[in-house]
C-alpha cells in the first residue's frame, strides 16, 4: 500500500512530544508499506536529519519555511475566517511538491498529521484520508487566551475559533481521526460528531527510559522545551510559587529545568536560590538519573505528557496538576500526586523528598503501569490496522 504522510514539522529526532509520536507512526507504517513524507522544517538545525528520516521512508520531501515570515504571512489573515495556523504552516514548495506526487503516483491513503496540513489535500473521496489531530488544538488556543492579557489574549481567542470551525471541516472529510487521549477525543466528538474518532495513546521505549537509581541530594526536575508557553508558564508558577514554600520544609531542595531554547524569563529564574537552568542537553536521562522528584505543574495542558510518562518510566514519582494528569490512563493517573493549588503541589513534593522509600517505591509502581499501558508496539498496532482499514473498527460513541 502506497501512503502519502503530510507533517507540519520534520518527526526527527523523536526528543518532543509532536516528533515522537510522528516518528514512530512512520516507523510502523514504514515496516509495512510505502511511506512518502512530505513535511516543514521551521528550525535550521533539523535539516540535519534529513538523512536520518529517510532511512524510515520510501521518499522524503522537505520544505523549509521561516518562522519570522511565516508569522509576517499570517497577519493579513487576521481580518479573515482563516486560523493563523493555516497561513503559518503554508509553504508554495511543499503543496507544488504534493500535487506532483499526487499526480505521479497512485496514493492508497493519505495521512494528515496536525490539522493545519489539511490545506495540502483536497479530500475528494478518492484516496481515504486519516487524520490524526494528536491534540484539539482550538482547545489549546483558548486555553492560551485565558492565561494572557490584551491583545493577545484576543488573537488567542479568535484562532481557537477559527480552528476550531477548520478542525471541523477537516475532520467530516477524513475516513477517520486520531487523537492521543480519551479526553481530546471527547473534544473532538463535540467539534465534529458525525466524524469516527479514535483515542490512540502514545507509547513510551521503556528500555531507553529506565531507571539508574543515581540521584543525589533533593533535586525536583521539570524538562521539556522551554520555548512552549505551557512550559514556561508551568515553570515560572513552580519557580516563584512553589518552590520558596519547599525551601521552607526541605531547606536543600534545588528546582532544575531541563529543556532547549529558554528564554528571558527562565534564564532570569538561576538569580533564585535553588535553580538550575541547563538549556538543550544531549541527553536527557542523565538529568533524569539525578532527580529525586518530577513535576507537571501545567496551567495549560492538552493530550498526553511525554514528560510525565518517560520521568514514570525512569522510575521517578511525579507531582502534577490535575490539568497535567488528565490525558494518562486511569492506572497511570492514580500513580501521580495531583495539587493544583502551590500550597498543595510543595507539600505533595516535600513528602517525597523526606521519604525517599515512598518516593522510589511510588517511582517503580510507575514504571510498571507505563509499561503496560503504554507500549509503543500495541498503540503502533492499532494505527496500522486504522491505516489500513479506517471504516473497519466502530469509533467509540
């Protein structure tokens, strides 16, 4: 079976939630058919891995856009019905590409990742399409609106509507539509109810993600990509909030903040007593083996946390918002201290600091429990059966 992947940012290396969930789609579909790629590169840096990429597909395409530009693009499309999205993600290389292929060669399915890489396929019937949305990204967007001010917090709104009537249009065209959780599928089932919505989770590689059991001293880790304003957000709230109420209890504790690209305002939090900010690390297991304690505390969140799974998978008991726990299954959920208030979520993390058996016993329950739910070759299993079918499985109502 031919299939057409359209991506809205290169799947490669798999080290952030949108690149890890890609990757390993393709790596399955690779194993099993002919997999064309075509995607955007909107960061010099992954053009490296190119050839990477490759070696899991039968052809990839690349086209590379600007963020500045892509962004200048997007403005005039303010005083339309269009979401900003749309325009950002829009390359005139990229759809002049697809349409030859769509030409050339005759597609068995075509698979959109990300709702704004509909715009490349007019979805006519001939060729079945699979969406996969992974988060309900209006959701998102308004979400965004109600954690920012004026004028911002107005074109936060304004794209969680317009995408949202975008989402479901895109979705009524496809056979069917892949979300990571139970929760995003609801979403989607509000958005666009005659559309076959299918929750399919995320793995993790337990394997590579295992615990080592070298932590040292009292050290609380959050990582993630710290250009992503959820993680900003989360990581100012822990730092200014949460953190000064730990310090009280536990006098040693240090918060360090694992993750690429942080900005002012994070590189600011190192002038706190206790805060380490590292930027992009090779490897992010080596900080991980050092931690006593990670933590979720989002304000915004949507889908899945690849951050909480593979800390659970290393063996480290987590601290998380209810917002932050709210996509893992319910075994994995019940493993996470949940507090939503800075008063709740210090306390959740002094006990564990002071009870180290607790903490490493709360730490190896987890890892058991991600490694039943979230294995890679189950979920992997049912996107090619979707793939190959997408009418042949009932959608849960």
């Amino acid at each position: 079976m031919r299939v057409l992947y359209l991506c809205h940012r290169i799947p490669y290396p798999p080290n952030k939630g949108e690149k890890i969930r890609a990757f390993h789609q393709l790596r399955a579909l690779g194993a099993r058919h002919e997999v064309d790629v075509f995607t955007l590169v909107d960061d010099d840096q992954d053009l490296a891995h190119r050839e990477a990429l490759a070696a899991h597909c039968h052809r990839l395409t690349v086209a590379q856009v600007s963020p500045k530009l892509a962004r200048l693009r997007a403005l005039p499309f303010l005083l339309t019905k269009t979401p900003l999205s749309v325009p950002y993600f829009y390359s005139a290389e990229l759809a002049a590409e697809i349409r030859k292929a769509l030409s050339e060669r005759s597609y068995d399915r075509i698979f959109v990742y990300c709702s704004a890489m509909a715009q490349y396929v007019e979805a006519d019937g001939s060729i079945p399409v699979v969406m996969d949305l992974v988060d309900v990204d209006s959701d998102k967007w308004t979400q965004y609106a109600a954690h920012t001010r004026f004028p911002f917090a107005a074109v936060y709104r304004r794209e969680g509507r317009t995408l949202e009537a975008f989402e479901r249009k895109a979705c009524e065209r496809s056979a069917c539509v892949l979300v990571s959780t139970d929760r995003e599928a609801r979403l989607a089932r509000g958005i666009a109810p005659a559309a076959r919505i299918h929750a399919l989770p995320n793995g993790v590689d337990t394997e590579y993600f295992k615990p080592t059991l070298q932590a040292s001293g009292a050290s609380v880790i959050f990582t993630g990509d710290m250009s992503y304003f959820p993680n900003e957000e989360a990581v100012l709230f822990f730092a200014r909030k949460v953190l000064p109420l730990i310090q009280q209890s536990v006098s040693e504790a240090r918060f360090v903040i694992v993750g690429r690209n942080p900005g002012p305002r994070i590189r600011e939090l190192e002038k706190l007593n206790g805060i380490e900010v590292t930027g992009f690390v090779p490897d992010v297991r080596d900080w991980l083996a050092k931690a006593h304690v990670a933590v979720a505390p989002f304000t915004i969140a949507a889908g899945i946390q690849n951050k909480i799974l593979e800390a659970m998978s290393c063996g480290l008991p987590v601290v998380a918002t209810a917002r932050a726990a709210q996509g893992l299954s319910r075994r994995a959920a019940d493993l996470v201290e949940v507090g939503d208030t800075a008063e709740d979520l210090a306390a959740k993390v002094v006990v564990l600091l002071r009870d180290s058996g607790r903490a490493r016993s709360r730490g190896m329950v987890g890892r058991c429990v991600v490694m039943e739910d979230y294995n890679w070759d189950h979920a992997l299993k049912r996107l090619v059966e979707l793939v190959e079918d997408p009418l042949a499985v009932e959608a849960p109502a």
